[in-house]
C-alpha cells in the first residue's frame, strides 16, 4: 500500500468530499463542520480551513495545518497539526488531531496517519509533541501508543 499526506488546499474535489460525509458530525470531543455541508460550499470550507495556520492561539483555536492522508489514492482520513500550543491545549487537546472515515476504521490508518504527522512535525522542527485521547477512546490511545506515545491518564 501507498501511504502519503497532502496539505489540503482548493482543488479538491468530490472524493474528499465524500470522506468528509463519512465522518461523523461529532463524537469523541470533535466536530466535523463539513459534515451535510452542501457540496457547493465544499470550496469555501477548504479554504477557511487553511487559513487557520496563520491563527493566533486563543481559548477556541490554534494555527493549524491540516492534512488529507491517501492510502493507494483514496482519502481515508484527516490529519490536522497545530503547530503552536499554550498550556491550556496542552491539559485537553494537544499538538494534533485525526479522523478516519467510518469505512475505513479498525484498518491501521490511524496509527500510520500519526506516523506520518510526526514526520511532518519534525520537519517543522518539533522536539516535544503533546497528544491525548479522550476518554472510553481506546483505538485513539493506541494510536498514540503505538506511535511511541506515553498515556499518562
């Protein structure tokens, strides 16, 4: 299999838009805006998504990279990276946050979407990265486990 990240942006079209229709509205403490999002609109949320890497850190947001991860071509989950962080992120969310399509769950992509995503965060120049699960999210704890993470509650 062909695993590889591409930095959203524009010009993606149905097929992304369709994994965005396969992940829940909410659950696990996130939310999937593009969830019943019309596909007209597809566009304009691409584009406010990616501008949140020029955001400042505030209690409701962080600069953020985001993520498609393709596997042998097909989108099968989301990958966002914040690349700054206070201590208030650090206690409840942390450096980073995925989503797998539905379909595709129970598969491995997690684990290899974070594996990834730690590649990019060194090539940012990460030293210390923080991540969480929430909790009763047992295959989010072994993502991050199995990526070398440490769950400390």
């Amino acid at each position: 299999m062909h695993y590889v990240l591409k930095e959203l942006n524009v010009n993606m079209g149905k097929e992304e838009y369709d994994m965005y229709q396969d992940i829940p509205a909410k659950e696990s403490g996130s939310t999937n805006e593009c969830f019943g999002l019309p596909y007209e609109k597809f566009e304009d949320y691409l584009q406010k998504e990616i501008n949140r890497k020029y955001n400042k850190v505030t209690f409701d947001d962080t600069p953020t990279i985001s993520y498609i991860m393709y596997v042998d071509k097909r989108p099968i989950g989301l990958l966002c990276l914040r690349t700054e962080i206070d201590e208030n992120w650090k206690k409840w969310s942390g450096n980073f946050y995925y989503r797998v399509r539905v379909s595709d769950r129970k598969k491995g992509y997690g684990t290899k979407m974070l594996e990834l995503g730690l590649k990019e965060f060194r090539k940012l120049g990460f030293k210390e990265i923080y991540g969480q699960s929430s909790a009763g999210n047992t295959a989010s704890g072994k993502v991050i486990e199995n990526n070398g993470g440490i769950l400390l509650e």
